[in-house]
C-alpha cells in the first residue's frame, strides 16, 4: 500500500473513533478526539501548502481547536481522571512541538536534536498510557490510543521513512 493511502486508511480509522467516541464516550473525549482529528487534517493541508482558506481564518480554527482540546484536559482533571490527564499532557506537548515546527521550521532545525528526543519520548509516554488502557481494559480508550499511536509515527514523526518527499 502507497504512502498516501495508508494515510487516508488512519484518517478513516480516526473517524470511526471520533464516531465511536460520539455514541460511547463521553462529550470531552468526542471533542478532544474531533478536534485533534481536525488538527491532524489541518497540519497535512499546511504541509502540503494546500490552503482551502486564507491564513488568519485557519490560524484562528487551529487556536480555537487547541482551546477546545486545553477545556477538555481541564475536564479530564476535574473530573479526576489521571491517565486522560497524562495522555492530554503528553498530546498537549506534541501540539506545542507541532506548531513550533509549522511556524518556524527554519529555526527549529538548529534544535533538531531537541525536536526529536522530545517526540520519541512523548511517543514512549504515550506507549505506556496506551499500554495501560489496554490492559485495564479501557478497548475504546486503548484503540484510540493505539490508532493515534500509529499516526503519530507514521504520519508525524514518519519512524518508518515510508514519506518518499521528505529529504534524508
């Protein structure tokens, strides 16, 4: 299977687990799972320099999600939830990397090291959490897990070099 495809295979994967989330979790896990599969596609289109609107627009959607993703690990705290808690966190990490990479990458590359030992350990991080649900388990919270998982590295930190655009 093509690069391209395989990613069009997770963000389906996704949006099944935003509907599973829509029908048997509850409404912060909806929206944290909606928003950052909106995130996700909104990253892919900068990426690509494929821009469906003008920038000020995307730039307030994106800050708006991450604002709807903060409310949602506010809740998960209030609530009393420590591993959705640790999970927002370490997510919430990879935003912050994200956007460093997206308005800065020329910058970001003299912290290239930085970048890297920060994702491979918030992906270690997430391992564990995953890990957890699934042995607790948590199916729906570990399958989320474990898909975002996958995309993460694919997609994101592309730990397999499958992306053929990107330069060595």
């Amino acid at each position: 299977m093509s690069y391209p495809k395989f990613k069009l295979v997770l963000l389906f994967l996704l949006s099944l687990d935003v509907l599973f989330y829509a029908f048997w979790g509850t409404l912060p896990h909806f929206l944290e799972t909606l928003s950052w599969l909106l995130l996700l596609i909104i990253y892919e289109l900068e990426t690509l320099n494929v821009k469906p609107i003008v920038d000020n627009i995307m730039s307030i959607i994106r800050n708006s999600l991450i604002a709807i993703i903060a409310w949602c690990g506010l809740m998960y705290a209030l609530d009393q939830a420590w591993l959705d808690v640790a999970n927002f966190a370490l997510w919430f990490v990879m935003i912050i990397v994200f956007e460093l990479n997206m308005r800065g990458p020329e910058s970001l590359k003299q912290y290239q090291q930085h970048y890297e030992l920060i994702s491979y350990s918030v992906l270690g991080g997430l391992i564990i959490v995953a890990g957890i649900w699934l042995f607790s388990s948590a199916w729906l919270d570990a399958f989320d897990a474990i898909i975002w998982l996958i995309t993460l590295a694919v997609i994101d930190l592309d730990v397999f070099k499958l992306d053929k655009t990107q330069t060595p």
